[in-house]
C-alpha cells in the first residue's frame, strides 16, 4: 500500500473532522470517509483465504471493521487487520489517514 505523507494524511484528517467536537464526532467523520470513499467489493486474503470485501461498519464500541465474506459466511475483521491487495482500491487513503489519527 502507499504511504501518504504525515502533511497529507493530516489534511484528510482534517476534511474529514473539520466539524467534529470530541473524539466521537472525530471517529465518525474518518469513518463516513471511509464508507463513502472506499470501493468496494475487493478481493483480499483472511487468515490464508481469499475474501471479498463488501462494506465496512462502526461497531458499538467504536472500531472499524471491514465485513469480509466468502460464500455464505460473513467476518468482520478490524479495519487496521485488513491486508489491503495491491494495488490498492480507490479510497484506501482514507484508511490510512484512519491509521495515522488513531496512533
């Protein structure tokens, strides 16, 4: 995957919470970046086995997931855990810049 300069992924930060008040708001905004921004479905692999991403969620206790499916059986697999395929799909600079606020 790319790496995006800390000035660029500072300003996606930024678009993304310029309206945000707390962390909650912060975390929101990154995450409608992401589902809004992210094409998908992509192949990737879990755990040694292809996968079809086909959306992503923001679980009740704040984490971003990618919900994985192969066949009839769905996964949800923490965003950060998620091996992207190279290359990578449009939108994954918004991961990234999701990588760079949490740590």
């Amino acid at each position: 995957m790319r790496t995006l300069d800390p000035a660029s992924l500072k300003a996606l930060i930024e678009e993304a919470t310029i309206d945000a008040y707390g962390e909650d708001e912060q975390l929101t905004g990154l995450f409608t970046r992401i589902e809004e921004n992210l094409a998908v479905p992509f192949t990737t692999t879990v755990l040694g086995v292809e996968a079809n991403v086909v959306g992503v969620d923001l679980t009740d206790d704040g984490r971003v997931v990618a919900r994985c499916a192969r066949g009839s059986v769905l996964q949800s697999i923490g965003i950060l855990d998620l091996l992207l395929p190279e290359p990578a799909p449009d939108g994954s600079q918004w991961i990234e810049a999701y990588r760079y606020w949490v740590h």
